[in-house]
C-alpha cells in the first residue's frame, strides 16, 4: 500500500516504539522509514548538533533500531524548532507518501485559536496522514505493537456518502489499492450513516436506498481492484455510528478527507473529519482533499 513512511515522534507519544518494529513495518509494504524528531528552542537560544538533546535523540533512535531487513532503508532526522515546517520539509526530502503523527486530541476551539500538528498537517500538507491516539500506542505490549505494525493497513472503514471529500478518499484509496504488495488492504467496510431528519418512512427508505447505491457503486471499483469489500448504511449521528461499526468489525483504521478540517467554519459546523479526529481511538488515516 504505502512505501515510504515518515514516522514524527516527540518521544512523549509513544510513536518512537514502532523503531523496534521495523521488520513487522516492512511487512506492511513499507520500504523505506523515516524517524524524525524535532527538539524544541528556547528563545535567543543557537542550538548545535553536538547539544545534549540532539545527541541523546541520536542514540536513543540507535538503541531502538536493531536488525534491519534487507530491501528496507532507514533514516533518522533530529531537528530543532517548529515541528510543522521540519515535518513538511523531511517529507519533501524522502518523498514520503504517508507521515505517522500523534494528537493530544485538543479541544476544537484550542485548536482555532493556537493550532495543533496534527491540524496544520491536514491543512498545509498534501500527503496522507496516519493520525494515532498516543494513549494508545503507549499502552500496547510489545507483542501488540508488532502485530499492529504489520496490520496498520489490513481492513480500512470507507466512510462514503458520494460527496467531494468522500470521492477524494476513495480515489486515493483505489490508487493504492491499484499497487499494492500482499498482506495489505485485504478488506474495506464502505459506510453510510442516514441521519432520521424526515419524519415521512417513505423519505427515509428513498434515502436508504440511494445511499445503498452509491454504496454498490464504489464495492463494485474497489473489488474490481481486488479488495474484498462490504457495506453497511447505518441510522443515526454519523461519527457514532462509525465507531462503534469499527469496533465491532474489528477495523484497523478509518479513512477520511476534508477540506475545512481546523477552519474556522467548524466552530460553528463541525464536520465529520474534526469530529471523528476528537473522538476515535482508531487510527485515522487522512487522505488530502487535493490530491
């Protein structure tokens, strides 16, 4: 699926730990890693390589990185200042085709007023992001890890409802799909949520049903390319109808887009993206609206 990772830790999110798992990574289709860590400046401060956090950033990555499979490249970057413009500029340079970030899961309005990674790479890049709670990946074992590591793409939730960010996510995750090595994106869940607004159940069926054919629709494309895949419509909020669909068909991340993901207009409409970035405890995977 993906080959190029670039894998952003501040060592506090847990993110580091997937160094030991390169091999279980490299299963996943990844050929070459990225390990980035950006170290943060004081004012008037003229940081230097030879600076104790550059140089304990260094060994810690050597520490953790152990054998290395064959076919797999692996580099480590430590950066110091604003981690945004490093991470932008570290996936120029490796040409990375997804970025590995956590979130804190900040409220929505901090995150209008002061920002947040996780945000600003939704808006500035134009790369897919795999977003992970940290809570999370710091609580699994270390068998757990390793298995995570090599499902990180296994079986996707597609949310689609036929709009401009819907047809953009799953134009991308076709594309994937389309050049893909074994083991990865084995299934996809295609899901619609019909929100009960008409009180009418003549409306509400004439809903379902044009929902089940967009549906039927993109089934149809992503078979095509060898995915097996289902479809669901559910009843009721959308962004809880999809967690708890994930949880009970054992999904390993949900796939989205959007384009006004951190904009000021979600103060007053939120949408689908921000919401499910601030409840789940999937991964997320972002595709860029762009693309």
């Amino acid at each position: 699926m993906f080959k190029r990772a670039l894998i952003c830790t501040d060592f506090k999110d847990g993110l580091y730990r997937f160094a030991r798992f390169v091999p279980s990574l490299s299963a996943s289709g990844l050929q070459q890693i990225t390990f980035l860590h950006t170290v943060p400046v004081l004012e008037g401060q003229i940081p230097r390589e030879s600076d104790k956090p550059f140089v304990e950033a260094r060994e810690r990555f050597a520490k953790l990185l152990g054998d290395v499979p064959a076919g797999v490249d692996v580099q480590v970057e430590v950066a110091w200042g604003k981690p945004v413009e490093h991470i932008l500029s570290a996936r120029k340079k490796y040409q990375s085709d997804v970025v590995f970030i956590g979130t804190a899961g900040d409220g929505l309005l901090k995150e209008k007023l002061f920002g947040s990674t996780p945000v600003s790479l939704c808006q500035q890049g134009n790369v897919a992001l795999l977003i992970l709670r940290p809570q999370l990946v710091s609580a699994f074992t270390e068998e757990e890890l390793d298995l995570r590591a090599r499902h990180l793409f296994r079986y996707l939730l597609l949310p689609y409802d036929g709009s401009e960010a819907g047809q953009a996510m799953l134009r991308q995750v076709k594309q994937l799909a389309a050049d893909r090595p074994p083991g990865t994106l084995e299934k996809a869940l295609l899901f619609t949520s019909i929100e009960d607004v008409a009180r009418s159940s003549v409306l509400r069926d004439a809903k379902r049903e044009e929902a089940a054919k967009n549906l039927e629709a993109a089934k149809r494309e992503l078979e095509a390319l060898g995915v097996k895949t289902d479809m669901v419509v559910a009843h009721g909020n959308a962004v809880t109808q999809a967690l708890e669909t994930a949880i009970d068909i054992d999904i390993t991340a949900i796939a989205t887009s959007s384009k006004s993901i951190g904009r000021l207009v979600e103060l007053s409409v939120p949408s689908f993206t921000g919401d499910l970035l601030r409840r789940s405890w999937h991964p997320i995977l972002f595709f860029p609206p762009s693309q």
